[in-house]
C-alpha cells in the first residue's frame, strides 16, 4: 500500500507503472485466425456480399452467429455502428419532424443518425449510471416524440425496465445504442434486444472489431424489413450486370449504402465467438477494482445490472477540480483516465449547438431557422453536466493479468492519498 512518503509521479516521483497496460478490446484478439478469414475472402476474389466468383457469405454467416448469440431474430450486418442507428431510425418509421429523446452523454453519432433521419434530437438527463434516467425520459415526451435512444454507455446497461414500460405507456419506439455494450446483459438478456431495434458497433476500440462495422438486430420483420432494405440502395434495383436485386417484400424506396463488406464480416464472425469470455474478464477485473476500492471517499458509477461493468470503472468526485487533478496524477502513474467525454455533454459540440448540418437548408437543422421550439445550450441538462464534470474513468481490457489489476489499485490509492 502507498503511503503518504510516496511521491505522486506528477511532482517528480516514480510512477507505479511505466509499460502501457493493455486495454485493447477485440483489437488485442486480433491473431491468424482473423488473418486466415480475411486471406480466404481475398482468395475467392468475392469481397462483395452479394455476389461473386466464390461467394463465401461471410458478412451472412456473421448475421446468423449474432442471431444465435444474443437470442433475436433478424441481423443486419452494416459498415459502422452509425449506420446501424440509421437504419434502425428508418426501421421504426422516424420521419421527418419526428422528436427523438437521446441521453445528454453520448458519442456524436447517435445525435448525428438522428438528424440524418431528418428528425429532432431532445436531450434528456442520465443518473448516476451515466445512462438514460427513466424520469428525465419520461418528462421530455411529447405529442411529436417518435421515438427514444438508450445508450448503454461503456458496457454499462441502461435500466431498461422502467425505459420499456415509460415507451410502452406512451407509444414511443425504442432503438438502442448499444456501440459501446455488444455482448453485455442486462438481467439475463443481451442489451439491444429489448427495444423495437439494436444497433452495435465494430470499430476498433470496441469490444470486437472489424476495424469498421456495425450491425442492427430486431424481432420484428418490418424494421428489419426496411432497414435491410435501406441499407442496400433500397433493396430493388437493376445492377450493371444485368441482376435484379430484390431480397425483401417491401414496398420500394430510395435507400444508401451501408453494407457490410465480406472481409469485414469474416472478421467479425471469428470475433463474435470470442465475445463471452471478454465480457466475462473484463467484469471480473472491473469488480475487482471496485472491491479492493470501496473504502474510498468517492460515488462509485450506479450499476443498474449489479453483475457489473466492464471495459472501465468509473467513480465520482466531490468537485470538478478534484477529478482533472486525480485524472492528471493516475496519468502519470501511467494508468490511462480521464473525465467522460472530457467532462463534457454531447450537445456541447459546435455543431450541435450551432444547429449545423453539412447543408445550408433543410430540415432538421436550418443556417437561420430551426423548425421547432428547440434549442440547445450548455445548462440544457444541469444534473448530467454535473455528473461528468465530476467523473474519473479508468480503462479496462480483457486480456489484463493480476499485475495490471495490482498496478491500477495501487496508483489510485497512492493519488487518493494525496488529493482526497
């Protein structure tokens, strides 16, 4: 145990660690199985999934195993987990106008499908689980609210429970943003398979990766139906060579392209078997943290599943100065942590605030004139601004030994007893 004769590294003392720890998620599984995938895709000169002189269908194979692992019907493989959001948005039949309630802390991509769906982003509180709070959700439904994003913010699952009976009550879809949580549950159930549609990410700081990917899930055929569609230049089509497309029942529209790639896929289906034991190790080092932890003075992240998080640990401070000062000595004890998005919301980016889009006119964003009575500002949500002013996050990954677990506890105990 550290004591108080125990320099902190940022006045000059040794730090408890000076090797990087390895908090890859499926970025550190990468091995010659993903190698061997990807080189047999290359091999069949088939890298498009749906058609080719060797087909393989890999992108396929990697929509099934998501199916089996996480107990839902459809899958749709797609090319980030942006494009998972969109296309679930399209599923539930969010139009142009439509009010969508979004947690104030997330990444920008889920207040950018959004727009794309030419809808309007509402900003609703988190709770001490950094997620969605049912009651803020709840107060910020109106006649236009369409629909509503829970994010499962850093593996951690959103309390669903209560966000499934408040949508319910009053008709309001449900897409989950789960990018950050794929193979994390929330009471026996895989997160992304409560709501109407799931959306999950395969960039490469997720917990697996296909470099760039994404996938939406569904038990209903309809969202499936569209969103499989739009992803697809709207799924009914003459190509070049003379094939016509037409792999769903729908009524046709103009769609996009947001298709999984076959190597993409391949690699994805290799990491998704991996995913159990991940999720698994990382809440085991998680938990670890937090016992050998618990005596001290800090608010520990509320953990709606008490099975726990993983892939981080995060506490709270007394006060904003507090957590940048104990972000900057972990740091130098070369234990990678910071404030939650930099302490800072969602709608704090420019172009949230400024109610820009890449396009001078058109809803839902417009250069002079904003279609409703929305507007966005820094106090907007006071209670989450709070929170992540206070937050400290320490990174997590799956493939951490004891040692690391060691190094991370005592950094944080040697830091607290000097700051708090």
């Amino acid at each position: 145990m550290a004591n108080r004769s125990s320099r902190l590294a940022i006045e000059g003392g040794s730090p408890v660690r000076v090797t990087p720890l390895n908090t890859a998620k499926g970025m550190g599984y990468l091995d010659d199985e993903e190698i061997y995938a990807a080189t047999e895709v290359l091999r069949s000169r088939s890298l498009f999934r749906y058609y080719g002189p060797d087909l393989l269908r890999k992108a396929e194979a990697f929509e099934r195993r998501l199916e089996s692992l996480l107990g839902c019907k459809h899958a749709v493989g797609v090319s980030s987990g942006t494009a998972a959001l969109q296309c679930g948005l399209v599923g539930l039949h969010v139009q142009e106008g439509d009010e969508v309630i979004v947690p104030a802390v997330t990444f920008i991509a889920t207040v950018g499908a959004v727009v794309n769906a030419r809808a309007v982003p509402v900003f609703a509180e988190v709770d001490e689980s950094l997620n969605l709070d049912p009651a803020s959700f709840a107060a910020n439904i109106t006649e236009k609210t369409r629909a509503v994003i829970p994010v499962h913010l850093a593996n951690v699952a959103c309390d669903m429970d209560p966000i499934m009976a408040i949508a319910k009550r009053h008709d309001v879809r449900v897409l989950e943003d789960a990018a950050q949580a794929i193979g994390v549950t929330y009471r026996g159930r895989s997160v992304g398979t409560f709501g109407d549609a799931g959306a999950f990410s395969l960039q490469l700081d997720k917990n697996i990766t296909s470099g760039e990917g994404g996938a939406m899930v569904t038990d209903d055929w309809d969202v499936y139906d569209r969103a499989v569609r739009y992803q697809d230049q709207g799924g009914q089509f003459t190509t070049s060579k003379g094939e016509v497309r037409d792999h769903t029942s729908g009524e046709p529209f103009i769609g996009v392209n947001l298709r999984m790639s076959e190597i993409a896929g391949a690699i994805a289906e290799v990491q998704v078997q991996r995913l159990p034991s991940m999720i698994e190790a990382m809440r085991r080092a998680a938990q670890t943290i937090r016992r050998r932890l618990s005596d001290l003075p800090v608010e520990w992240r509320k953990l709606p599943d008490e099975s726990g998080e993983g892939g981080s640990v995060t506490m709270f401070f007394e006060r904003a100065e507090v957590a940048m000062r104990f972000a900057d000595a972990l740091r130098a004890e070369g234990i990678p942590a910071g404030r939650v998005y930099g302490g800072r919301p969602v709608y704090a980016n420019p172009a949230v605030l400024g109610q820009r889009t890449a396009w001078e006119r058109g809803a839902p964003f417009r250069s002079r004139e904003f279609p409703t009575d929305r507007s966005y500002y820094l106090g907007l949500c006071p209670r989450s601004e709070d929170l992540l002013q206070r937050s400290l996050s320490v990174q997590i990954g799956p493939r951490m030994d004891g040692q690391d677990v060691d190094d991370i506890v005592q950094a944080v105990r040697k830091v607290a007893e000097h700051l708090l």
